[in-house]
C-alpha cells in the first residue's frame, strides 16, 4: 500500500460519547487533517445487519466496505443507540475487524493530497490502526457526563430515549469494549488522558491544539512538512 511522507497522524481511542468526535473534527479543521470517525464503520455494518437480515453475509459486507465512501458515513441513522448497541456487537467479531482494517489503514497512511494528514479516532486505533501516529491522546469523561452529552444529542435528533436509558447503554457498550478480547478499548502508555468532564469544546480543542503545537515546533520536521502542505493547501484554495 502507499504510505504518503511527512504527514502528521494523529490517533485518539476513547469510550463512548467522551467528545472524541467533537474534538478530532475542531483538531482536523485546523490543522488541515482527514477525519475519521471508525466507530461510524461499525456503526454503518451494525446498519446493514438491522436493515438487511436476508443478506447480510461476509460477501455482501466486503463488498459494501470496499465502496464504502466517507459520505455514507455521514447517514444520520448512524447516530442511533440501537445502532451503537448493534456496532458494539459485531465489532468483536475478528473477520469484521479484518475486512475494516484495510480501509482504515489507506484512510490513516494515504490521505488525499489536499490534507496535511490523517485523524483517526475510535478503540484501537492508538494500538492496532496507527501505532506510529505523532500524537495519541486517550479522551474520557465520567460515565453520567457522556450519558447526559448522548442524551442531548439524541433529544437533538428526535429520538424517543430517557436518561437512564442512555445511561444503562453507555454502562453496557463500556463493559463489552474495554472487556473483549479483541482490540478492546485501553489507554496505551504512549496516550496522552485527557479527561474533558469538566471541559467545554473550545478548552478542549485548546488544551490539544496546546500539545500539538508545542511538539510541532519542538520537531522542524514536523514542522517543515506541516507548513509546507499547509502553504499548499493555502496557494490551491486561492
Ligand atoms: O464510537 P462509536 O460509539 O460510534 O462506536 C460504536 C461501537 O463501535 C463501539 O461501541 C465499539 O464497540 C465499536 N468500535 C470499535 N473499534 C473502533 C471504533 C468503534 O470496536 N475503532
């Protein structure tokens, strides 16, 4: 496979609705990075199992994952809890994890040329997806925190849910990804914890841009390649 130079990677794992989604999405508009949440892939085979029963098979879930496009993820009926609790499921399944690999890889190593880089944000991705990546960061908050931000989400999305409902969910989807035996959910040593229960998004985005622009200018290398690409970027947007 192609793997670009010179790009910066970054990596994040994180629990349920800790605000890595919010978090990777603000840090990729400003440094120039393809954002990818991996949890919507899951999300979206968890969509094809409840939608299409009679078909769904290995065969028929390769073939959707190799013309799997970045819109695609974007369904808002990925958002659901259902779907959540679903991709919970399935996502322990090895032969799944595999056919998921490769596109996050290609995703993760050869962003498009218009991007300084890749995001990458999920469970495994520090460990197993982009283990190399320049920045790790483990995000979490307390349990009742990312309860109550998906039950506003939810409530944002018309959907029919209470509290204790999304509470009980985010409890069990925890259990079963910090406890598989497959790439469970763990903050690797090389992770930077940032716990933003008592952070708002900007403080967030701040305390990561704070940490990625230190190391920046520590490394020139880092640093050349990152303006270079972003001089790029600035002369093809003109
Ligand atoms: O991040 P999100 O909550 O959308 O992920 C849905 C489910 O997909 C998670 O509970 C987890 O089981 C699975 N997942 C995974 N590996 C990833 C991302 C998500 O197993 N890299």
């Amino acid at each position: 496979m192609l793997k670009r130079k010179n790009i910066i990677k970054i990596a994040i794992d994180s629990p349920a609705a800790a605000g890595a989604g919010t978090i990777g999405k603000a840090i990729s508009k400003h440094y120039n990075l393809f954002y990818l949440d991996t949890g919507k892939i899951y999300r979206f085979i968890a969509f094809l199992k409840l939608n299409y029963p009679k078909k769904f098979n290995l065969k028929f879930i390769k073939d959707k994952i190799r013309n799997l496009q970045i819109k695609d993820l974007s369904n808002k009926k990925l958002l659901s809890d259902e779907i959540g609790s679903e991709a919970s499921i399935i996502s322990k399944k090895k032969i799944l994890r595999k056919i998921v690999y490769s596109f996050q890889i290609n995703f993760a190593y050869n962003p498009p040329k218009k991007y300084s880089g890749s995001c990458l944000d999920g469970r495994d991705i520090t460990y197993n997806i982009v283990p190399d990546a320049d920045f790790k960061f483990y995000i979490t908050a307390n349990v009742k925190t990312r309860a109550l931000r998906r039950f506003k989400e939810l409530k944002g999305l018309k959907k029919k849910v209470t509290y204790l409902e999304v509470l009980k969910s985010i409890k069990k989807r925890d259990k079963s990804d910090f406890n598989r035996k497959i790439a469970p959910l763990k903050k690797t040593r090389d992770s930077l914890l940032i716990n933003t229960t008592n952070l708002n998004k900007s403080s967030c985005f701040l305390k990561l841009k704070k940490i990625i622009d230190r190391k920046l200018i520590i490394n020139g290398n880092l640093q050349r390649s990152f303006k270079s690409s972003q001089s790029r970027v600035r002369k093809t947007t003109k």
